[in-house]
C-alpha cells in the first residue's frame, strides 16, 4: 500500500509546479468566474460521442401495476388443510389479558 500524500505536502508539490511554471515563461490569465473552458459551452460528452441522445420515456404505470399486484398475490398465505387445537388469549380494550380459550 503507497503511503498518501499528506494535503500539506500536496500544497507544497503544487505550488512548486506553479513557481516553475511561472519562472520558465509562462502567464496567467484571468478568466471571468462562470465561463467553462469548453469551445462555445459546448458538453464535452455529447461532443465525443460517448453518450446516446435522449430518448423519450416510456409510461411504466402499467408495468407497476403488474408488479404490485404480483407483490401482493405473494403475500397470501396458504390456507391449513388441517387445525390443532390451540389457545388463543383474549385480551381487553386496553392489552391486558383476560382469559386463554382452546379453539379447534
């Protein structure tokens, strides 16, 4: 694992770039704030073919549908061909049990 670059050090490295870059020639320009360095704005992917161009949507409410409708069949549980007795507690309006009755 490469050990990383502090940020203080890649301050560093970058502003010996720049003093180099100055001290062999070379001019900075001012650039007005909001201008793109692309020719006209223009969008660089678009430009370079690398995406395809917007297509219409397609309306999925139909699509949806089906699935929920699918969801939901999925949520049904199988009936019991056959019950054991069992008890069942019975609770009062405020969750407090009352009593356990056996049910067939």
């Amino acid at each position: 694992m490469k050990p990383q670059k502090s940020k203080q050090k890649q301050s560093q490295e970058l502003s010996q770039q720049i003093q180099e870059f100055l001290q062999s020639g070379g001019s900075v320009q001012h650039v007005p704030s909001g201008l793109s360095g692309n020719i006209n704005n223009a969008n660089i992917f678009r430009s370079s073919g690398q995406l395809e161009p917007k297509s219409s949507r397609t309306p999925l409410t139909e699509v949806v549908k089906t699935l929920e409708e699918r969801k939901m069949r999925k949520k049904e549980k199988p009936r019991k061909t056959h019950s054991a007795p069992g008890k069942r507690l019975i609770v009062d309006d405020f969750g407090e049990p009352v009593r356990w009755v056996w049910e067939d």
